[in-house]
C-alpha cells in the first residue's frame, strides 16, 4: 500500500457521540457476508452507553420527527426500546449527519472497496435502562427433583430471576453495503 497523505479525521467534541462514531466505523467493516441471496447486505445494532441528556439534547432535539417532539415531552422519559424506538426515515437522514458529522456512515479501506450505510433504509434508534435477567435454578423444583421422591417431575422450570439495570444507552441501527469507490465520494 502507497499512502498518498495522512491526515486525523475531526471528530465531534461530545465524548458519547465519538464513541458512537467509533462503534459504527468498527462495524462497517466487511470480513463477512451474511447472506447470500441478499448479496453484501446486513443490518447491524450498534450499543452504546448514552446519557438521557445527550440522548434529548442531541437526537429528540436535533431530529425532527413527531416522535422525537412527544418524547421530548414526556417527563419522566421511559426506555424507548422495541415499539417505542425512532424510526427515521430516509429524508431525515441529514439531521442524523448534522449531529454525527460529515461521512459517519462511510467506510473506505486500502482497497477500492467501501463500505456504507444505505440510507435510503433509514435507521432506527432506541434508548435506555435495559434490564438484564440472571435465573437462579437453585431452589427450582424441576432442578431439585429427585426420582424417588414419588412426585412427578415438573415440565418446565420455575427459577427465581434477579435482574441487573446498569448505564442506560442507545441502540443505533442501520443497513450497510459494501461497494467499490466512486469518484468524488469523500
Ligand atoms: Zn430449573
């Protein structure tokens, strides 16, 4: 490889929004395909720790969709996962490079090959305090059966679940596709 000019990339000055960068860079990278009938084509979530300040002050504020203005309002904000994540749609995709910066959704390599965001598939954005379950089968009657104990065994298990809610943060979804270089691209 024969590099013409090195230069550092500018990145934005939030630290979350940087780590976000960093996470979806790392994940447009392309060693495999996942499916072959849709050629180089695969959606990825890409998570993050993200502050609810930054998560309203960047995204709801910044995006301007419906959506965004309701859960502005909505005091306390509660998680926005599965049926209440953003969906936001192709047209709406340069708020999202106002608040990510100039080529987010660009990977270019040593080849001529890129890597991308589709955007004409929008993206989908969810936020929160996810709740991760632990199950205890030590007292479970199925676990503890014994066979001579003359009852029958249970069918299903019965554990106790204790659940862990750490730092809340922001689930990011897009398409990527791999592609060669165009000229004028960046
Ligand atoms: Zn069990």
């Amino acid at each position: 490889m024969k590099v013409f000019k090195e230069q550092q990339m500018q990145l934005s000055q939030h630290r979350e929004l940087r780590v976000l960068r960093q996470q979806i860079f790392d994940n447009l990278g392309y060693r495999y395909t996942a499916s072959r009938t849709l050629g180089h084509v695969r959606q990825v979530m890409v998570v993050v720790p993200f502050s609810k300040a930054n998560f309203r002050g960047l995204f709801l504020q910044q995006v301007s969709l419906p959506v965004c203005q309701e859960l502005l309002e909505e005091k306390p904000l509660e998680n926005c996962f599965g049926g209440r994540a953003i969906t936001v749609p192709a047209e709406n995709m340069g708020e999202v490079d106002a608040i990510l910066g100039d080529n987010w959704d660009v990977r270019t390599f040593d080849t001529n090959t890129v890597c991308r965001v589709v955007r004409a598939e929008g993206l989908r954005i969810s936020w929160g305090y996810k709740k991760r379950e632990m199950f205890s089968h030590r007292d479970c009657p199925r676990c503890n059966w014994a066979e001579d104990s003359g009852d029958a065994r249970p069918e299903v298990c019965s554990p106790a679940v204790s659940y862990m809610v750490g730092e809340p943060e922001l689930h990011f979804t897009f398409t990527r596709r791999r592609g060669h270089w165009v000229t004028g691209l960046m």
